[in-house]
C-alpha cells in the first residue's frame, strides 16, 4: 500500500496518469487551498473555488494526454493563470454583451415608446382635426409630410399668404386645444 502523503507531486501525477484516483484526491487535498489562495488575489472571489474544481476536473479527464515537462507544481500555477485569464476575457466578453443589450433594450424601449406617444398624439390630433373643414385638413395635412407654403399654395390653387394665415390659425386654435401639437407644427 502506497503511502500518498509522503510521495512527491512528480510520483502522483505518475499514479494518477495509471488512473489512481487516490493519487489525484492527495494532489487535490495539497494544491487545492494554496490555489485557491492564489486565484483569489487575482480575482474576485465569487467562482474562484469553481475555477480550481475545473482545473482538477480538466487534470483527470485528460490525464492520459497530459504530459508535464516540469515540476507538477509549476504546471497547476501555469494551468490556473491561464484558467484565470480565460475567465476574464469570458467576464470581459459577456460585459460587452450584456451592455450591448442594454443599450439596444434602451433604444428599443425608447423607440417603441415613441412610437406609442406618436399613435397616441395622431388619434387626439385627428379628432380635433374633424372640426375643420377640408382645406384645412389639406394644409395640415400636407404641412405635416413636409410640404412647403409655396407647394401647398400651388396644389390647393390659393396664395402663398392665404396658406400662411390659415396654417397660423388652425395651428393657434389647435395649440390651445392639445399643448404638444406646437412642437410638431411648428418647422
């Protein structure tokens, strides 16, 4: 019978490889609190001890392709470095990702509330429009998708300045009834 605690890391890792689970519990029970220790300088706290079990997990599993060119010890302080390493590209990773998604939910959100404001202000907006009569509809209308005095004069068959008045009062009497529609009117 094989006395673990007195083997050096090198004998383990022999052992371990021949698939002596035994040999891989004493080498976890050695470097398991000294890494953890080390992981937790370089790190946050919160997953370091699962970072430690992955790197004893990934040991075993492939402890048949492993092949250690130096000290057993040198080679788990290298694998956890690189194991921490990953993790903070992954960390890094999944912030950009997460921010991205916000952003994106924000723009969204943002949008889609736009959205319903503006639906919101064309219902209100077409009932008081049904007070007027149908040139004046025209002129908001047209005013609306950006038409100029000058285009809306032409199309309606009337003067720049009759355009102008009209548009002025519609928009005066319209501002009184529903405060927000200045702001879209007024180009």
């Amino acid at each position: 019978m094989t006395s673990y605690d007195r083997q050096t890391d090198e004998v383990l890792f022999e052992l371990i490889k021949a698939d002596d689970e035994s040999a891989f519990t004493e080498l976890y029970h050695r470097y398991k609190r000294p890494l953890v220790a080390l992981a937790v300088k370089k790190m946050e706290q919160e997953g370091v001890e699962d970072l430690v079990h992955d790197l004893f997990v990934k040991l075993w599993t492939n402890r048949h392709q492993i092949q250690v060119h130096q000290l057993v010890k040198s080679y788990l302080y290298r694998s956890l470095r690189n194991k921490i390493l990953d993790y903070i590209v992954h960390q890094s990773h999944e912030r950009k990702y997460y921010d991205s998604l916000v952003m994106y939910s924000q723009d969204y959100i943002e949008s889609a509330d736009y959205s319903i404001r503006e639906k919101q202000f064309m219902l209100e907006l077409d009932k008081l429009m049904n007070n007027y009569n149908e040139q004046d509809k025209q002129i908001i209308k047209m005013r609306m998708e950006g038409y100029s005095n000058v285009e809306i004069a032409v199309h309606l068959g009337l003067s720049e300045k009759t355009i102008r008045n009209r548009y002025s009062l519609i928009t005066k009497s319209l501002g009184s009834k529903l405060k927000i529609v200045s702001i879209f009117f007024l180009f």
